[in-house]
C-alpha cells in the first residue's frame, strides 16, 4: 500500500526554489487516496459477517495496531509533504511580493552638456563733424566822441564885461577893447561883427584885420580863419588833418578829413555815426558865410560836417576841462569860414577785400572689433556646444562745412 501511494506522487523537487521565484507558475495540487480495508474484508468476531465491525480478539490486536500505526503514519507523513510544499509555495510568493517594489533608478553616468553660448557684439560709431566757419569782416569808421559835458548851445560862456559876445579871453585875441561893446564905432558890437565876417576893429572884412590868420590846404581843398596867437599844428605827414590850439593852451579846435567814396551827403554820413533814435529832421544845418557849402551840427554842437568831393570835413571844439566856454564865438567863426576848393590831390580809391577761409576737416574712423569666443569644456562623456556669435557694425559719418563771408566797407 505505502508503495502504491509513493508511485501516484508526483516527484517533486523541494530541496531548492527556482533562480526566479517570481517567474515560477504556482505548484500543481497534489491529490492522493489513503487506501483502507473495505469492509467485507472485515470478519466479526467469532466468524460472524453481517458486517458489523467488532472489536478483534487479542489474536489480531498487534496487526491492527501495527497497520493503523501505518496508515497514521502516511497520512502525516503525507500531510506533511502537502504542507512543506505549500509552505514552500507561499515562501515564494511572499518572495515575489517582496521584490515587486518598482525600482525607479536613474543613472546618470550619461553626462549631456549642453553649451550655448551666445555672443552678440553690437559696434555703433557716429561721427557727426559739423564745422561751420563763419567769417565777417566789417570795415567800419565810427568815430564817436563820448562826454559827459553839456551841449555847446547849452553851456554858458567865460566872463564878457561888455556884453558884446566877445569873451575878456577873445577880446584878447581880436584886439578889441573888454569894456567897449562897439571898438570901430560902426554900431555893431564887436560879436556881431565877427559873427558875420567882418572886422570889429576897422572897416571891411575879417579876414583883412591883422589879428586874423588864414589857413589853406590846397591839397585837399578847403580853408578857413583862425586868431594869429593860436598855434596851428598840422596833424599828420599827409596834411588830412589840423590842429588849432588856443594861447592858454587847454582848448582846441581840430579839424580831420575822412574819405568819403560813395559821396554822402553830411546829413546821411552823421546819421550814421548818431544816436540810433536821431532823425533827419532833427538835425540842426549851418552854412557858410560864402554860403557855398551847407553843413550839419551835431546834437551836442560840438561837431560841424561838411562835405566835398570825396571828402568829409569835420570841425570839433574841444573845451578841456572848463565848465565855462571861452571860445565859443571863435569857434563859430572858424565854421562859418570854411571855404572849399578843387582838391590838387589825386583820389585813388583801393578796396581790396581778401577773405582766405581753409577748412581742413580729416575724420579718422577707426573700428577694431575682436570678438574670441572659446568655449573649453571637458566632460568624459558627451559634450554639445552651440555658440552662436553676432557681429554688427555701424559706422556714420556727417561732415557739414558752412562758410560764410560777409565784407561789408
């Protein structure tokens, strides 16, 4: 029987678990029959067979046990087989179970370097060289005379005893009498009759008497009378100007010639040195006793122009530092005799106007772009470098020259 039973047992390896538990199909049910007497083959006790089961005699009591014994020993023996193998089967189950842990191991042995190196230069060079010359050239004579002083109309006369509009200083020099009013006896007073041109101490005209002189530039063209005792001084190598300086000293009449090329008038050539608010018809005219010329005063009486050919006259009285005039009426007198003449001079009438402008302009533009990109990377696996480089370069130049002459004689 027990032989029996071991050839319907499969043969199963138990003494080791396969390399992969979990791979394993679960182990196949094992199913075996224990095989006990059937009962006709029991015999009742004192040979009866009516298939009651009765205890044996003491004859067969050793064989039942030892049978039973056999039977009890391979029920546990086989039980014990069923059990190892299914603890065996859970064993590796629980084994399968314990290793289904999802391993999620990253490996970065692969090392991937990526490089991007982007290098833009952008180079914007403006030159903007603007050179603007601008040359004026202005050719202007202004001769203006400042003062403080008040006006020649204005400011009174020097002490005159007599009343007769000669100064005690300029009876002096007409040879008239300070406490007679009319020397000659004509009935004029000594001052009108200078005024007028004529002599105060005889009969006839002034420039007859001999205390009065006459000064004539035939260069130029002009004349005019003077006292004797004043000292002409001629200003200059070219005879353009002179200078009559009074006894005392401190007082002075000059009279200066310009050139006038383009012919003004006395009027329009004084508006042009006076105030900016002096109109023509404010100008106060004065002529000549031969009342061949017609000059214009200036605000301040101090200024007589006159004007011939290419020439403008000017007559100035000049008073020093006197608070009173002394010389007023001669003053008056040396204007009013001028007299013009044709000028034995030859005008030569240069205007050269030479402008030289040099505009040098040099624009050096220099544009040094060096762009090094180096890209060292060392990595024992794999390397990737983008490098990317941009290179842009502006260059503007503008050069504006503006030359302006303007002359302007």
């Amino acid at each position: 029987m027990f032989e029996r039973a071991k050839k319907d047992m499969p043969h199963l390896d138990v003494t080791a678990p396969e390399e992969n538990p979990g791979d394993k199909k679960p182990a196949q049910e094992v199913k075996f029959t224990v095989h006990t007497m059937p009962k006709k083959f029991h015999t009742a006790h004192g040979g009866s067979s009516a298939g009651s089961f009765e205890k044996p005699g003491k004859k067969n009591s050793s064989s039942s046990k030892i049978v039973i014994f056999s039977v009890v020993g391979v029920v546990v023996i086989g039980l014990g087989v069923i059990g190892f193998l299914l603890f065996k089967k859970n064993a590796g189950n629980a084994d399968n179970v314990a290793n289904g842990n999802a391993n999620m191991n990253t490996n970065t042995d692969v090392a991937l370097n990526f490089n991007r190196n982007t290098n833009a230069n952008t180079n914007s060079n403006t030159n903007s060289n603007s050179n603007a010359n601008t040359t004026t050239n202005t050719n202007i004579n202004a001769n203006t005379n400042s003062s403080t002083r008040s006006s020649l109309a204005q400011m009174p006369s020097s002490q005159d005893l007599d009343g007769d509009s000669l100064t005690d200083v300029e009876e002096v020099d007409f040879g008239t009498e300070k406490t007679e009013a009319d020397t000659d006896g004509d009935s004029f007073s000594d001052g009108v009759e200078v005024g007028f041109g004529y002599s105060p101490i005889n009969k006839g005209k002034l420039d007859s008497a001999q205390t009065i002189g006459v000064y004539t530039n035939p260069t130029y063209g002009f004349s005019f009378l003077y006292p004797n005792d004043w000292v002409v001084d001629k200003r200059g190598t070219d005879g353009k100007g002179v200078l009559l300086i009074s006894p005392g000293g401190d007082e002075y009449i000059e009279v200066s010639i310009q050139d006038n090329f383009g012919r003004k008038t006395p009027q329009e050539w004084y508006l042009g040195l006076a105030p900016v608010n002096t109109s023509l018809s404010s100008l106060q005219t004065v002529q000549n006793w031969a009342k061949t010329s017609t000059g214009v005063v200036s605000t301040d009486a101090y200024s007589t122009f006159y004007g011939s050919g290419n020439y403008i006259f000017t007559l100035y009285y000049e008073t020093g530092d006197h608070t009173e005039l002394d010389y007023k009426t001669t003053y008056n007198m040396v204007v009013k005799s001028v007299t013009f003449t044709t000028p034995t001079v030859v005008n030569t009438n240069t205007n050269s106007n030479t402008n030289s402008n040099t505009n040098t302009n040099t624009n050096t533009n220099t544009n040094s772009n060096t762009n090094q990109n180096s890209n060292n990377n060392t990595n024992d696996l794999f390397n990737v470098n983008l490098s990317t480089n941009t290179n842009t370069n502006s260059n503007t130049n503008s050069n504006t020259n503006t030359n302006t002459n303007s002359n302007t004689n």
